[in-house]
C-alpha cells in the first residue's frame, strides 16, 4: 500500500519521506517529483539520495528482501493501491481477517469513511512492521547495514508517523461521536455544543502503560523476538577506560556520614545552580541517539540501558529530590495552621510549586543514576519570620487565620534548620529513599521512589513508583503522597519535560484528601505543563479548595469561602541549601563521587565524562559480583525496609 507520510527531522522542518512502508526497494537515484507512491508532487525519496544530491552524485539500489519472480496480485488491497514495479506483492499488501463479530464492532466504532480509515491504518501497520523486520535482517557490515543511518530515521519516523496518525484518528472518532450525539439529541434540547468538548482531549490524562493509539499498541509486538540491550552491548560510548584514568579511580570507602552526625558550622551556602545549556540535539549526537532507538521496542524498560553520556545534566538524581525543597518555608507553614483544613490546603500549595525548581532548564536532561550505597546530604536555614503563608485575596477582617501572624511577644529572630539526607537503597530495581525533618516545628517527611522509565517511541516516560508520608507530631496527622510521572519529549529534536498522571494526598485522621492532575500536552491543541487540583471533606463530600494553572508558571487557588489566592512559581524566593565541601563528604557522597564527571561535563569533554562514568559503573559492577559470590546482602547506612518501603532509621517518630 502506497503511503505519503510527514515526519519531523532536525529542527522541526517537515519532510515527506518513502514511498511505501513496506516497499522492497530503497532507491536513491530518483527525483523528489517522480515518486509514484503519492499523485502530487512530493520529496519522498530525498532522505536516500543523501545530504546534497548534487554534489553527492550517490545513488543506492539496495534489496531489504529477497527477490521472488514478479506476481500479480488480485487481491482488494493491491486493486485499489497498485504496487510499485518490482516490489513483491506479499510485502505491498496486508490481508486482515476479521470475525463477523469483530467486523461488527469495528463498523461500530469507526461508522462510515472512518472504518475505511481504519482499515488502511492496518494496512500500514503491517507494512511497517515488515519494514522493521526488513531492516533489523541486514548485516552489520557491507554497502548498506541495519544501522545505516537513512534506515534509523526511516525506522523511528515511520513508527512516530503512525501513532500520531493513531491520535488523529482517535480525535476524529471522538468529533464525529459528538456531531452524532447532537443530531439524535431530542429537538427541545439545547443546540449548541457543550462546551467542554473542546477541551476533551486537554483533560484526557493518559494511563501509564502506554500509548492511547492502536497503532501503537501493535507496533509493541511488531518487530522480531530479541533481547534488549544491555549494560555491555547496546552502546558503543562506553568504552574501556585508559589506564591514566582507571588509576584515578576513586577508592571505595563506606564513609558516609550520619544526619545527625553533620554540624552546621561544617555547611556551606551552596553556589551551584541547576541551568543547562538550552540547546536541542546536536548532529553528531543525533546519530548516537539513532543508533540507540534501533535496539530499543515500545514499551521497553530502559532501567538497565547505557544511555550516552552527553545527554547527562550535572547532578545525581538524589540531589534532584532534594532541590524540590527549594521553599522550606512553604513546608514549615504547614503545621502552623490552625485547622485541618487550612493544613492539607497549605499541604497542596506547597506540593503544587516543589517541582518548578527540581526541574530547571527547559531542556530534558537525565541526572545521573545514584550507585548503591551513594548518599545525599544537605539542610536549610530558614528565617522564622518568613515562615507566613502569603494572604489571600477578598479576605475579609473575619476569614484572617490566626496562625498567619507571629504572637506579639514570639520570638521571630533566628532560623529554623530543616535537614535532608538521601539514600540510594536498592540497585535492581533502582529504589532511592530520602527523608527531611524540622526537629523545631515536629515535622518529618518519609519517602521512596522506584523510577521505571520506558521506551515510547519518540519519547520516554518515567514513572515515580512509591509513596512519601508527610508527619505533623503536633498534630499527630500523617499525610500520604504520590508523585507524578515524567515524560521527555521529541528526544531526536529539542528534548523538553512535562509531568503527566494524577496523584493523591490523603490524610486519614482529618478526613481530608486531595486530587492533583498534571495534564500532558494533548496532541492537538491544548497547553503544557497545565495542572489542577481539588481538595475535599471526605465524610461530607465537600470540595474546599480548587486550583488550576502551570506547575511552572502561575497557580490560582480557589477556596469555599470566596477567597482566591495567586501564587507564581517564577517569583517565589528560593532559599538556597547549605551543604559542605566537597573535601569534607564522605566517598559515597553524591557531589564527591561524581566530581570527576560532573568537571568533566563542565568543560565540554564528554569522552573523559565517558569514562570517568565508566570507572564508577564497573566499579558497582565488580562489588555486586563480590557480594553476589560470597552470599552477603547489602545493608544501607540510612534507611531500613519496612513492607515494601524504606523508613529512615531514625526518624522523628521515634525520637519525639
């Protein structure tokens, strides 16, 4: 079947590329004008004609299959969309069985032309599928091999095209559904359409398994059974380190301090700041890239893949927990509410702008991947007359809270100290638990994070498995959290992030709960990084709070009382965390262990960033053998495992 399909490449300019998915033959020696898989004019065949046609003078004529003798086909699909000369008509056309019943639903679903849509999408999809098989079967060496670079893109676009056909066809079923709904509806209904349908695909929040396209739900399975790559093969950047650098190798040493071991005369200010570079992939790194997404399936777990190194900012993920606790005054003011509901309220405003400066940089960059054993540590002074949530709007003298303003005769001179520590517990699965507390005010938070990230195509998802609980002794309440899902997107172009899911907050001694949805970018229309939230009395089912806005830009809150609250989460003043030199943390201290890379990184040498990354890996490597031979179980320093989760061994519960 004959197919025109539009990709993006580079920096966003359009191509049209291929004349069929599945056509048997690759030819470069042909004019954009002349393909004959579309009735107009189209650039189908530039991609194979090599970067200048003219002064390249390349041409290819490659055979992905073998030749069978030319046949005719009579079947319904080569009639209606002749084959190219030469191509076998096996690979052209793709024949679908269907029960009656499951014509029936099919009819159903998709009424009128867009069944007919329906059943070319499957057509495509065979014929992609065949096209992988095709180019996974080259060889690696010789004139045209299966990492060719051509082949990469053709193989990545063709599976993009088709799940963004996938989403085009969904919208249209979905617009057709309504019209239909409208005309049957009785004639003393109202008219107009509602108006949250246009909106309807910007509230869909997609469930976490996977893509929303059946297109892509067949593209799972559609390429041949092999093993995904792993730590040894599936990258060629990770190379063997030269003997110059594998001596300065760091020392393996269990030092690692305790969180109540650091003083706060050994901290510093800290002066890094968390911006990268805004630039979007650079060619040569593209290939890289390229080569990477041709050994990887949708829906692959990509916990164990080497991902090349230039794609790396300059932090461990364990630091990044730590940066979403950039307004401690924010999370001091929780327990000084008077009520319940001012708490889970000022709980949510203070959750809604934790991420803004976790994630700096509008470019997705990956933090480094915590070793076993590797910990965190920082802490926070905060002044105590900022510990003030900001006033509401239209409050009048009557709705002030009592506990937004210091007693006459407090004592508003000082800080509170608010203490991290982080823990990269467990390697396979990757699991990192950290914990932060505020010995003054009676307040802790626990939590562990399972990161599962997953291949989607041109994007990867990253999904926060785990929970974290919020406890107020003075109030003896125990809030428990979720976090969200990430997804880095258009990775071959300008990578950027966005938070998609729905997460919770409950709390079961006040009865109170809250709702927060990060609504992924739909693809047609729509904004990013849009968020709302609502919070409830469960026992009387009352909604007491609503917001809505940016998780990094602007957030309005709503309240039952009337009162409306502005909050942006560009201005808000960052306190800075203090943390010690780096010749006074412990070896397994995440700023000392990746010295040498993160250095590295900043210079722009992202083959020495390579290798010194290289050391700590095979080091982890060769310690997991020792332990596996001589049947030892690691122990972290810092948290125990409790269920199915990690607690910190010391916690403010137990103590206070």
């Amino acid at each position: 079947m004959p197919l025109c399909v539009t990709a993006e490449r580079g920096g966003g300019a359009a191509e049209r590329y291929g004349p069929a998915l599945g056509e048997e033959r690759v030819r470069g020696d042909r004019s954009p004008s002349s393909c004959s898989s579309c009735s107009h004019s189209c650039s189908c065949c530039h991609l194979f004609q090599g970067s200048s046609c003219a002064s390249s003078g390349r041409t290819r004529s490659f055979s992905l299959l073998p030749h069978p003798p030319p046949t005719s086909s009579s079947s319904p699909g080569s009639q209606r969309y002749p084959a190219h000369a030469g191509a076998p008509s096996a690979i052209v056309t793709i024949t679908h069985h269907k029960s009656p019943a499951a014509a029936r639903r099919a009819k159903n679903q998709y009424p009128g032309r867009l069944l007919e849509v329906k059943e070319i999408m499957s057509q495509a999809e065979g014929q992609q599928k065949t096209l992988v098989q095709s180019i996974e079967a080259l060889p690696t060496r010789g004139p045209l091999t299966c990492l060719d670079q051509d082949l990469l893109l053709l193989k990545a676009t063709s599976a993009a095209t088709l799940s963004c056909l996938g989403e085009c066809l969904n919208i249209l079923q979905q617009n057709v559904g309504q019209v239909t709904q409208h005309c049957n509806a009785p004639s003393n209904a109202p008219s107009h359409t509602p108006s949250h349908a246009r909106d309807l695909a910007s509230d869909t929040v997609p469930g976490w398994p996977g893509p929303k396209s059946p297109s892509a739900d067949r593209l799972k399975n559609g390429g041949p059974a092999s093993s995904g790559p792993t730590a040894d093969n599936s990258s060629s950047i990770s190379s063997e380190p030269s003997p110059a650098l594998r001596n300065k190798g760091l020392t393996h040493s269990t030092e690692n301090p305790s969180l109540e071991s650091i003083r706060p005369s050994d901290e510093t200010t800290d002066t890094e700041d968390n911006e990268e570079d805004e630039l979007g992939v650079m060619e040569d790194q593209r290939s890289v890239i390229l080569h990477l997404l041709s050994q990887l399936k949708l829906g692959m777990d990509l916990t164990r893949v080497v991902l090349p190194t230039f794609i790396l900012e300059k932090r461990s993920l364990l630091e990044m927990y730590a940066n979403f606790m950039a307004h401690p005054d924010l999370f001091l003011c929780i327990t000084a509410a008077v009520t319940p509901e001012e708490r889970i309220v000022r709980f949510v405003e203070y959750y809604l702008t934790s991420f803004h400066e976790g994630r700096k940089g509008a470019v997705a960059k990956k933090p480094y991947n915590p070793v076993l054993g590797e910990s965190f540590h920082c802490s926070w002074e905060v002044p105590r007359d900022r510990v003030r949530p900001p006033q509401r709007t239209n409050a009048g003298p009557g709705l002030r809270d009592p506990a937004r303003t210091e007693p006459s005769g407090a004592d508003t001179s000082g800080c509170y100290r608010v203490r991290f520590v982080a823990e990269q517990v467990s390697h396979h699965p990757p699991v990192s638990g950290f914990y932060c507390e505020c010995q003054e005010r009676r307040m802790c938070v626990n939590a562990h994070v399972w990161t599962k990230s997953k291949f989607m195509g041109m994007s990867i998802g990253v999904s926060m498995v785990g929970e974290g609980v919020l406890c107020l002794l003075e109030h003896d309440e125990e809030y428990v959290f979720t976090l969200p899902c990430a997804y880095a997107r258009s990775i071959l172009t300008v990578p950027w992030v966005e938070l998609g899911g729905k997460v919770s907050i409950n709390c079961a001694k006040s009865g109170y709960s809250a709702t927060v949805t990060f609504h992924t970018k739909p693809f047609y229309g729509g904004k990013v990084h849009r968020v709302t939230a609502e919070v409830k009395h469960n026992p009387t089912n009352t909604i007491v709070c609503k917001a809505q806005g940016e998780w990094n830009g602007t957030l309005e809150f709503t309240y039952s009382s009337g009162e409306t609250k502005v909050i942006d989460t560009s201005k808000l003043p960052v306190i800075k965390k203090k943390i010690r030199p780096l010749e006074r943390q412990g070896l397994m201290e995440s700023r000392r262990l990746w010295q040498r890379v993160t250095e590295a990184l900043k210079e722009g040498n992202v083959d020495a960033a390579t290798e010194h990354k290289h050391i700590l890996e095979e080091r982890q490597r060769s310690e997991e053998r020792q332990r596996a031979t001589s049947n030892t179980p690691w122990k972290p320093k810092h948290f125990i495992k409790e269920g199915d989760g990690w607690v910190y061994h010391n916690p403010l519960w137990k103590t206070h």
